[in-house]
C-alpha cells in the first residue's frame, strides 16, 4: 500500500490509499499498476484514525499488505507501526529532509532562497517572467530542489545574454 496524508478540502484533510503489487517485474510503476483502495476525509488525522483505515483497507481487499509505503509524516509513520505492518518510508521525501537538516540553516543557502524570492517577486506577471525560478512550495522546497539547481545552472550559462536590468536582479546567480 501507499499512503498519504494530503491535501486539504475546505477544512478537511484527505487520506488517500493506494495499493500496487508487492513485487515488481524490475520496470518502473505506472499508474496501471496502481489502484486506488480507499479515500478518506477527516477533520483531523491522528495514528489512531489512520491505523483504523488502513486495517479497514487490509479487511478490503482480502489481506495484510506486504509493506506500507509513505512519507515521513508522524501520524502516518506511527499508524503503520501500530498496525503492525512493514513500513518504508518514500525516498523523495526522506532525502528532503535530509538536505533540510545539511542546508535550512546555512547563510548561503538562506541568502540564495532569498535573492530567488525577490526576483520572483520583482518579475511577477511581467513579460520577463520567462526567466524566473521554478516556484517552490515552502513546505517540499528541499524535496525539488533540483530544479533550483536545473534553474540557476541555465541561468548561469544565459546570463550574458541578459538585459542589463534583468542582469541586475539576478546578480547574485554568477
């Protein structure tokens, strides 16, 4: 199974489940190989509800699941051990908050999400909005960094074909 805590509806939180084949034939899951077990909406999620649902979700489709797959979300990581299932926890999300830890505190790194955020904020909705940073949700900017790094590496190889005023705002980048 994989579950995730997700989105917010209105003033609920969903819980989606997803269930796939425990072992793979060596090629890359796609969403054929995937279906969706169970939707849930809640309030709130604590390890108690989500623990409830996915005993529910194992009574469903006939059977414990061979291991849960998730991120490193507490309630959810808490759940899954209550439940007594094989956990492994998503490889995305756990070298974010690997590169969270090295880097959310380092000047440099603190300065270079500031300078983006004052450029994105300078060219929003212009038309040399083409040569802002991708976007970066506060809460996984560890987790798409790479496409920071992607960003900042063609700009540096653009940027002296840049307009003077554009060179100007990204400075920092060379």
């Amino acid at each position: 199974m994989i579950v995730d805590e997700s989105m917010m509806i209105g003033s609920e939180k969903l819980l989606l489940t997803l269930a796939m084949p425990a072992i793979n034939a060596g090629s890359a899951i796609t969403e054929k190989d995937i279906t969706i077990v169970d939707i849930s909406i809640a309030k709130s999620w604590n390890r108690t509800s989500i623990k409830n649902v996915l005993e529910m979700v194992a009574d469903k489709i006939g059977h414990k699941p061979e291991y849960v797959i998730s991120d490193n979300g507490s309630t959810v990581c808490k759940a899954v051990r209550d439940a007594g299932y094989a956990h492994h926890l998503d490889i995305s999300h756990t070298l974010g908050m690997f590169l969270e830890r090295v880097y959310k505190k380092e000047a440099d790194f603190q300065e270079l999400s500031n300078n983006v955020q004052l450029a994105r904020f300078k060219y929003n909705m212009q038309d040399v909005a083409y040569v802002q940073s991708p976007s970066q949700r506060s809460i996984a900017r560890f987790m798409n960094m790479s496409k920071w790094i992607d960003w900042i590496s063609r700009m540096q190889y653009l940027y002296h074909t840049l307009q003077n005023d554009i060179k100007s705002t990204y400075a920092f980048i060379p």
